[in-house]
C-alpha cells in the first residue's frame, strides 16, 4: 500500500493521536488491525508530513511490555505501507526505570520522498537542523536537543503516586513556516463518584492547571513563538454532575454506603414509575448506563431525550452531549478546535468482536484531541474548489482500536500562511 503524494497544491499534514496503551495487552491481534486501520488512514489522505504522538507506550504494565515496543517502531518503519517515507524521527520515552522523568510518551514523524524542505529545531543550539535518515532516540530523552519533554510535577496530583502524565514538544519548519507539535497526557478522573460530586469536577480544574501549564511553557520568551498544536489524549471528560441530571432526570437515587467507613460506595439511579427500572449504577469504576445509544448516536453528537417514565418518545427539551464538554472552553481565547463530529473516543471495550461497545467504567467523552493555536488555524487551507480538504475525525470507527479511538486531523498547509520565521535559513545548520 504505496503512498503517493498528493498532487493538488500545498502540503498535505496528516496528525494522528493515539493512547496505545491496550496494544500490548494483545500483540497478535489488537495489534495487527491496529496497524492496518493506521495504515489505510495514511493512504487514503496521502501526506506528506505525517505526525503520530502515543501515549501509554508499552502499555499499562510497561514493565512486562515495553520490550514489545521495538516490534511495533521496525513495523512502522519498514512496512510496505511506509515505503515512501524515507526520512523519520522516533522519539520514545521508555526509561520507567526513571519515575521522575517517566511519561510513557512517543513522538513519531515520517517525511515523505516528495517532501523537501523540512527542518526540524535543535531547542539547544537555537538552530533549525536537516532532517535527513531514519533515526530513533529513546532513555535519554532529556538530553535530546530536538525536543523539550517534562513530566508534570507530582503536586498537580497527589492521588497519583507514580503518575505518568507529561509531554513532549518539537519545532518543524516546512517551506518557511515554523510551527510545535506538542504530544499532552493530562490527568484521568480517578473516581466517578468523585467526578459527579461537582460541576465542574475537581478533575477538570487539576487538568486545567496542567495545560495552562503546558501553554505558558511554549509560549514563554525562551524561543520565537510559533504557532502550535497540541494533541494527545487530554483526558478531558463530559461534566458528569450536569450529564446525568440529565440521563437520570426522571429517577430517584438510591445511595449505597461501605459497611466499615459509611463513605458513598454506589448510586443507583431508578424510574420509580417504571417498575423500578435501574438506569444507571455509578461506582468508583462503573459507569453502567442502560442505553450506550445516545452516546454513538449521529455520531456521538445526537440529542439526549428527556423522556418520561413511561414513555419512550423524544421530548421538547433535548440537549447536545457536546454541551456538556466544557473543559476547553476556559482556553477559548488560546486555543482553537475544529467541530467534533465523531463519536467520544474513550473507553472502548477492548474485546476484539466489539468494535463500536464503550465499556460500562466510565462516562464515554472525546478524551483524544488535536487543537490549535489561532495563528496555527490560519495555516490550514480551507477548501479547494469548494471541496472539503480538512478533516477532523477518529480512526477504525467500527474496528476495535484498543479503549482509545485514534482521532486525526488531515489538511494542507497553506502556502505563505502565518509568519515566515526569519531566522530558519539563515539559523539552519545542514547535518
């Protein structure tokens, strides 16, 4: 499955998240249709800059699985499927042995043969550098000049005794237009219940610190500002307390306490006038709503009824699951996304049969993300010919994927957009 650069104008740009976490859980199979879904995503939008950022490399049990790593980075770069990308850069942060500086992050970018002008940026030497050859870098990435990479401080979340959460940024200049790519994991809500005790939840204002942290990073006086996108998998959630006012409006709550400390264990939610019907049960790590239709419905973007008791039809009154994604909102100044129409991309059942079930243990939300600075927006080419050439959606939608769909953002950089960095010629040092 050769890939052919696209012959329309401009630089076509595919940028694709994925938390591979679950791939190493099943090499044989998850893996393998892994693989072929990517792959078959890369031809159908033929880049030719093509950018992967992972999060969770060598799984959840990194320990027993990190070895497995080094499998899936030669398939990547050796497969039939990547051919014409003859240059690449892997940057693999698989040092677990090092808590303090461990993210389990991994930066991918494959150029392909038609592409010749691209330089990437020593943060070091403040020069932009060749690209040239396919090289790895993994264990040391602290002392590699062509990143910057941080784990958060521990502080952000003390629930966490051995967090992984950080992230990875580069600088890549392509036809004289510099920009960061800037891999994110941000902090995961650790408790349902904990979740739907306020809105917003004290999750969100802990992922709200770490990523106003990340921004005033890349945007401080240290380097000529860029435009950027961050993507990863930002663990952003639905505000759970204000979703199930309304998936449980028409209930009573039933409240289960632990026998030894008298601290919630279980809500239940239940239509008195249904025969008690049960409608959802909440726990720590449950989250069993009895209808998953109104989370992939118009693809995750349908109306949620609010229904009576007894009856089934659609209300007046209906509301957008994506009014309930507020967490970006306190960013909007900052940062641009383009419309979600796909379903939430987390948590998937893993089972390999069940490629479009979520899995009854959280409230299904687009947790994986690819969002911009302002000015990055301006380098994307709108359409051409009134034809639609940006594309923002997720991956295998009907495949199993692991509990992550991969979403990914393909468009064409726009020739002449944003500023120029006057620096990068006469800055580049030729390797």
């Amino acid at each position: 499955m050769a890939v052919k650069a696209a012959a329309a104008p401009g630089t076509a740009i595919l940028l694709v998240t994925a938390n591979v976490g679950t791939l190493f859980d099943d090499t044989e199979n998850l893996q393998k249709s892994w693989l072929r879904e990517f792959y078959q995503s890369v031809h159908t939008h033929k880049p030719h800059f093509l950018v992967l950022h992972c999060q969770e490399v060598g799984g959840k049990n990194y320990e027993a699985s990190m070895s497995h790593v080094d499998k899936l980075v030669k398939e990547l770069l050796s497969s039939d499927a990547m051919k014409d990308y003859n240059r690449a850069r892997v940057y693999l942060d698989e040092n677990y042995k090092s808590q303090e500086n461990f993210t389990a992050l991994g930066n991918f970018y494959f150029l392909h043969e038609s592409l010749k002008n691209i330089l990437q940026f020593d943060f070091k030497a403040k020069k932009y550098r060749k690209v040239t050859g396919k090289e790895i870098y993994s264990d040391t990435l602290e002392s590699t000049p062509m990143l910057e990479k941080e784990k958060f401080p521990q502080e952000f979340f003390p629930e966490s005794k051995s967090s992984r959460k950080g992230f990875i940024r580069t600088r890549w200049c392509i036809c004289d237009c510099a920009f960061d790519l800037v891999n994110i994991h941000l902090f995961h809500d650790a408790s349902n219940l904990t979740a739907w005790d306020a809105s917003p939840s004290v999750y969100s204002g802990i992922r709200q610190k770490a990523l106003s942290y990340v921004l005033n990073s890349i945007t401080d006086h240290r380097f000529e500002r860029a435009p950027f996108f961050i993507f990863g998998d930002f663990n952003f959630r639905l505000d759970l307390k204000s979703v199930l006012e309304i998936l449980c409006a028409k209930t009573k709550m039933q409240t289960v306490r632990a026998t030894d400390t008298n601290a919630v264990d279980k809500l239940i939610f239940r239509e008195p006038e249904n025969d008690q019907k049960v409608v959802l049960q909440l726990e720590k790590k449950l989250f069993d709503y009895f209808n998953q239709d109104v989370f992939r419905d118009n693809n995750g973007v349908a109306s949620i009824p609010d229904t009576s008791p007894l009856d089934d039809r659609r209300s007046s009154t209906t509301c957008q699951l994506l009014e309930f994604d507020k967490e970006l909102s306190f960013f909007k100044d900052r940062l641009y996304e383009l419309d979600i129409s796909f379903p939430p991309s987390y948590p998937y059942s893993e089972d390999s049969s069940q490629g479009q079930q979520y899995m009854n243990t959280r409230c299904p939300a687009w947790c994986d993300r690819i969002i911009m600075s302002h000015s990055a927006k301006e380098l994307l080419v709108k359409s051409e010919n009134e034809e639609k050439i940006v594309t923002y959606d997720n991956i295998g939608p009907n495949i199993c994927m692991g509990d992550h769909k991969p979403v990914f953002l393909s468009f064409r950089l726009a020739a002449g957009a944003g500023k120029p960095n006057a620096n990068v010629h006469k800055c580049c040092v030729v390797q």
